[in-house]
C-alpha cells in the first residue's frame, strides 16, 4: 500500500523534472529539421503526451495503492 504510493509519488517527480528536457529537445528537433505540415504538429504534441502518460501512471499507481488500503 505505502509502496504503491511513494512510487506514484516518485514517478510523478521524475516525470515533472524531465519534462522540460523532452519539450527543449522537441523544440531543438523542430528547428533544426527539415520537418514540415503534420509531422512538425505531431511533434509539437509529443511534449503534451509526455505529459499526460507520466499524469496517468501515477495517478494510476496511486488509486491502485489506495483501493489496496481500502480508503478508496
């Protein structure tokens, strides 16, 4: 249960302090490329899904940690 929810916790904080890097090196990839039209939005958006994927696997991991201590 404790586990379940450091981990969450500790994923959340790894996620949040890359997350400037990943949307710095997208940045660098879209200015540096010859990438242009749709694969230039879709890369603009990686950030964005970074982003949300590291939101939802900790939240995940901590509702797990809390429906396992039957507080939820």
């Amino acid at each position: 249960m404790l586990g379940n929810l450091i981990f969450g916790f500790i994923v959340i904080l790894v996620g949040v302090t890359l997350a400037p890097t990943v949307a710095n090196e997208v940045a660098g990839a879209q200015g540096n490329s010859n990438i242009t039209g749709a694969s230039d939005t879709i890369l603009g958006l990686v950030t964005l899904f970074y982003v949300l994927a590291i939101a939802s696997v900790g939240i995940g991991i901590t509702t797990v940690g809390l429906r396992n201590s039957g507080l939820m």
